[in-house]
C-alpha cells in the first residue's frame, strides 16, 4: 500500500446477495491531496463503492483502507467516528436537514465531533460558519430556513458543510446530477476553490473524490477512473449479458 | 447529547400539526386520568367534611348507609319514623352531649325541608371546625318562620319575609301544596358548599303545622276543610333520625350498642365515618371504571404517537442518510428517535396534568357551590405521578419500535435512501 494514498481497497469483494457480487476490486488508490473523478453508469456500484469507503458498509472480503486505517478492522462506533470527523460528505440531491436553518446545516460536523470542532480556523463555530458563507456566497441566507433556497444555492451549502473543519476526504456523490451546465461549472469551480483555499490556510491536505455517470466533468480533475474498469463484478455481470 | 435533543426537538416541532395533535391525545388522556383521580378525592374530602363532631347518627331500624345519605345528603328516605320518646329518651342519656332532631318528608321547588330546633343551628359542624352562620336574619324561631340555605335562596332568588308555600313530599313536582300554611323567610343561612345549602329549615312544630287535621299522613278529603290550627294542639310524636354527640369519644361505641339493642323501638345507629367507608367501595367501583376508561384512552393516545412517528419514518430516511453522513451513529439515530417519543410523552403528560389543576384552579368555585365538592389544590398524589412516570416510560418504550425501525433503516440504507 502506497503511504501516501488516503483510499486503498485490497481484494475487496462485497454483495448484497450470496453469489451477486456487486463490487470486486483487486486495488484501487486515491492518492492524498489527489481530485479524483469516478465515473461509471448509473448501477454500476458507484454508491456501494463510497459507503464501502465511509464506512457504512463493509465488504465481506478485502480491506479498505480510509487515511490510514482499515475500517474492516475498525467497529461500526469507530467507524461512525472516522467518516464524522474526517470525511465531508455531499449528496445528489437533498443535502439538507429541512428543520435546521443554513447555519446549523453547515455548522452539523462541527457540533457533534470535536475533531472537526479543533480545526476551524476562526475562534468560534459561528463565525467559521459565517466565513464559509461568505466565501459561498450564501451569508446572507444564514439563518433562513433551507427550503428557501434555490438548488444551487442548497448545494453551495452542502460544500459549506462537507469541508467546515477542514476534513481530510470529501466524497461528492453526483452533485451536479440537478444543475444544468452553467450551474454545474460554477459548482465544480466553488468546489474546487474551497477545498484549495482550506489546503492554503495551512491546514493539510483534501483528498476530494467525486463520482458521476457524467464523463465530460473529467476535465475539471487530476485523475479519472473509470469504475467499470476496476471492478470485475461489473465485467462479469456484463458478460453474462 | 445536547446536538441530539436539539435536533429531536427541532425535527418534532417541523412536524408541527402532528407532534401537536399527537401531544394533545395524550395530554387529554393525561387529564382524565389525573381529573378523576382529583375529583375522586375532591369528592371523598366532600363527602367526608360534609359533617363533623357528630358521632351518631340515629334513625329507625335499616340499613346504615340509607340513614347517612337520607339523613346528611338529602339523598333517598328514611325507612321509617323514630317516636319523640325515644328521642327524649337518648337526648337526656347521661353520655350524651347533644342532639340535633330532623323530621324530613315536605320540600320545596325540590329541595327538602328540615324540620328540626335550635340544637341545629348551635352544633352542626362541617369541615372540621365550621359551624353554621346565618348570612341574613335569625334562625327559624315561630311555628310558620323559615330558614333557607344559601343556594335555594341564590336560585330561587328569595330575600328575607318572603311567604313561601312548602310541598308535600319530596318529589321536585308535587301536586300536593301545603297552601294553608304558608312560611316567612326569616333567615338565610352563608354558603357551607354542603348539602346544608340546598335545603330549607323550619321548627319541629311547623311541620307539625303543616299536617294539623291529616289522618295517619293523609290530608283531608277534597272538599273537606281541614281543622283551623290550634297551636296549643301541636306537639311533635315523631321525627325522621337525630344526630348525637356523645360527651365523650370513648361512650360512643357503648352508646351505639345501646341504642341499637334499646327495647323500647328498634333502631339504627351508625358512626358516619365507618358508614362512609362502606360508601367508597361502592364509588370504588365506578372509580374503578373511570380509571379503566381514561386508561384506554391514554393507551390510544399512545399509540397515535406511535403511528405518527411510525408514518413519518419514510419521510425521514434521507435526513437520517444525511446524519449518518456526518457521523452519527445508527445507535444515535436510535437515541433521536426515543428521544422524540419521550419528549412527546414527557409534555403531553406535563400539559395534560398542568391543564387539570389549571381547570380544577380556575372551576373550584364552581364545582364547590354547584356540587358541594371542595376541590383540594394539593400537590401531585402519589396515583398521578405514578400515572406520569408510567405514560412516559410507555411512551419511551413504545417509542422503541420507531427507534429500531430507524436504526435498522440507518444500517441498510446507509447514505443511499431515497
């Protein structure tokens, strides 16, 4: 295993189903501080993949190993604890707690782990989270209810919170599914512009993956992986079509 | 901990009509639970405070507890008549105190009429220490003089010398009116909040009055005149029952024994607070009933909570995929779903509770003068907060079904709900 990767799966096998292996990988590696793109079409195992790396599942062989542990080494508490304190998260599609207004949605990591709490770089949650804001463009909605917000301006909220205390992973999951292509580059561009400026204030490397079934965002990445060439499960369910 | 009950609260108060209808269920539960509870006791201090320092009650021979609510609570008859001399005979027994004699059989617009004598007015104790007070005029004194209690002559809006007109018997329309011999309000008794208040007063000898010239209970024939008064005929032979206080606590139960073996007539005695006991197990069982009722209740209300929370977990399962993002664990998301259905228990059971003494505070003066029922504003009883502690430890545990239920949704759907 490369020392300076912060994912690597080993022979990694998981199914839902005995004998309906959904991914089977011999190695796969994201370097650290690397932007990786993955792509794949949709049900090719994308999602299994990243809660493979999360930590919310766990294969039934191999090991995944997340910024220096093997979370098939690690119970499912640790395991919890690992994706909340260093790993930001963005979905698809509705990010959003509904019942907690702008601020709290951002400031969520922050509150309930201490580890992402001690590496704001502003003295205080709120103002770590009003700086974020800002740098979003979206100070001005801080307090108001989520609902109010367009799609792009819920997403840009959903980068806010995937890197306030600056974790060491951020995992986009289709985020740009719902945008339309203007909306889609602004986006790609803020992501990256943040998670630069949170490398630039000194406070470590960001390892960011993002999956798409959506190749022509490659360009906006160091590294592109294509998922089906790395997961046999996906060959062999192929050929046996 | 302090993330996760914000977020609970937070997420029951987005779900505003539901979390309020599902808190009002069981705070409505809580307060029939809790209302009959109080009101039982509410009802037990009224009964029980209705009469004090009487140690006996004495009527003809019968059943114990007719002779209390006939003779105290205006409720039924007596079974039959003592004689005057057995009345005189226990008045002037050496271990008695005092008597109060009352003939009952007449009434007026429904409440009954007490014939009975001074004895009435200077030892009728109620509520401890509390004895009779007249709020206008004078106690009943002359044959054809009358006395009201404080509601009958609220309600019927009488004042003092005003002529009323009694009823033979004591049904509310009666066709039989003693309108020969009219009575003038001479005194209005001050509220008692008892039975005292709805009733009506007069001498022995006024009631004698009232029947001179019938034959054996029986009015003179239509037609036929009845006799003019002579007052100087009158003279009492029998009334209805006597209370008595003994001179001492200790002759009560020689006493009791005495008059219920006396030769002369039988007769019944009873101690108002053992033949009240007798009273409670028979309320104990519509109280029994009530409980019953009011437990179903609280039991439904419950269960609505479980099915509001039980519909509302698929609505719920991106925003738990979304916690789980960030960290929280699946028995986190457990905790936020107990925590939901206790709070929800927890202030239903402090609304519905906090709503009954809010009313009982707000009603007790009207409970008090309408049903003689004095409303103690005690703290909670050991039965309430026995009822509290148990609606939220069930609303806790069956908030556990929701709770597994999204645990179990937070381990398979992972950061994959849709």
């Amino acid at each position: 295993m490369s020392p300076t990767a912060a994912v690597n799966l080993q022979d990694v096998r998981f199914e839902y189903k005995v004998g309906h292996p959904i991914l089977q990988i011999d190695n796969f590696q994201v370097p650290s501080g690397g932007r990786i793109f993955l792509h794949g079409p949709s049900g090719s195992g994308k999602t299994t993949l990243l809660s493979l790396i999360s930590g919310i599942l766990v294969p039934q062989q191999g090991h995944v190993n997340v910024l220096g542990k093997d979370l098939t080494q690690l119970s499912a508490a640790a395991r919890d604890s690992l994706r909340g304190s260093q790993i930001g998260y963005i979905f698809q599609g509705f990010n959003l707690i509904p019942y907690l207004t702008v601020a709290e949605n951002i400031a969520l990591p922050c509150d309930l782990h201490s580890a992402r709490r001690a590496r704001i770089s502003e003295p205080t949650i709120a103002k770590e989270v009003a700086r974020l804001a800002r740098r979003l463009e979206i100070h001005t909605h801080l307090n108001a209810p989520v609902t109010e917000l367009s799609t792009g301006q819920q997403q840009r909220v959903a980068i806010a919170r995937a890197i306030i205390g600056s974790p060491e992973l951020v995992i986009a999951d289709e985020p740009t599914s719902s945008l339309d292509t203007d909306r889609r580059d602004a986006f790609l561009d803020l992501l990256t512009e943040a998670i630069r400026d949170t490398k630039n204030s000194g406070q470590g490397e960001v390892t960011l993956m993002f999956v798409s079934h959506d190749r022509s965002l490659a360009a906006h990445f160091d590294q592109t992986i294509s998922l089906a060439e790395i997961n046999h499960a996906a060959v062999l369910a192929e050929a046996k079509l | 901990m302090k993330t996760l009950f914000r977020l609970a609260f937070k997420s029951l108060r987005s779900r505003a009509l539901t979390t309020t209808l599902t808190i009002f269920s069981i705070a409505l539960s809580m307060m029939l639970l809790v209302g009959v509870d109080r009101l039982r006791d509410a009802a037990k201090a009224g009964f029980s405070g209705t009469l004090s320092h009487t140690d006996l009650i004495v009527g003809a021979r019968g059943g114990g507890l007719p002779l209390l609510l006939s003779s105290i609570f205006h409720i039924g008859n007596a079974s039959n008549n003592i004689s005057w001399e057995s009345y005189q005979h226990f008045a002037h027994h050496p271990a008695v105190a005092w008597t109060i004699p009352i003939t009952m059989g007449d009434s007026f617009h429904g409440y009954r009429v007490i014939a009975t004598d001074d004895n009435f007015y200077a030892h009728y104790h109620y509520r401890g220490n509390k004895s009779l007070v007249l709020a206008q005029g004078h106690a009943s004194q002359e044959l054809f003089d009358i006395t009201l209690g404080a509601d009958v002559a609220s309600r019927l809006n009488l004042g003092l010398g005003a002529k009323i007109v009694l009823a033979h018997g004591i049904e509310e329309k009666s066709i039989l009116k003693h309108n020969t011999t009219p009575f003038t309000v001479v005194g209005i008794l001050a509220p008692t909040a008892t039975p005292v208040d709805r009733a009506v007063y007069i001498t022995l000898l006024g009631e004698e009055a009232m029947h001179y010239g019938w034959e054996n209970g029986t009015p003179p024939a239509i037609g036929e005149e009845p006799p003019p008064l002579d007052p100087s005929k009158l003279k009492v032979d029998v009334i209805t029952c006597f209370l008595l206080g003994a001179k001492s606590r200790m002759s009560t139960l020689y006493l009791q024994r005495e008059i219920n073996t006396y030769k002369a007539e039988p007769l019944t005695s009873i101690i108002p607070a053992y033949t009240l006991q007798e009273l409670w197990s028979l309320l104990d069982y519509a109280d029994t009933a009530l409980s019953l009722v009011s437990g179903a209740v609280l039991v439904v209300g419950l269960l609505a909570m479980l099915i509001a929370l039980y519909t509302a977990l698929n609505e719920l399962r991106r925003e738990i995929a979304i916690l789980r993002a960030v960290g929280l664990h699946a028995r986190q998301i457990f905790t936020l779903f107990l925590m939901e259905s206790t709070l929800i228990a927890t202030v239903g059971t402090v609304v519905g509770i906090g709503a009954v003494y809010l009313l009982l505070f707000l009603l007790r003066g009207v409970i008090e003068s309408h049903f003689g029922l004095p409303i103690e504003l005690v703290g909670l009883s050991t039965r309430v907060e026995i009822y509290a502690v148990a609606t939220i430890v069930c609303g806790a545990l069956l908030g556990t079904i929701p709770a597994m239920r999204a645990y179990r949704n937070s381990l398979v759907d992972g950061l994959n709900a849709q």
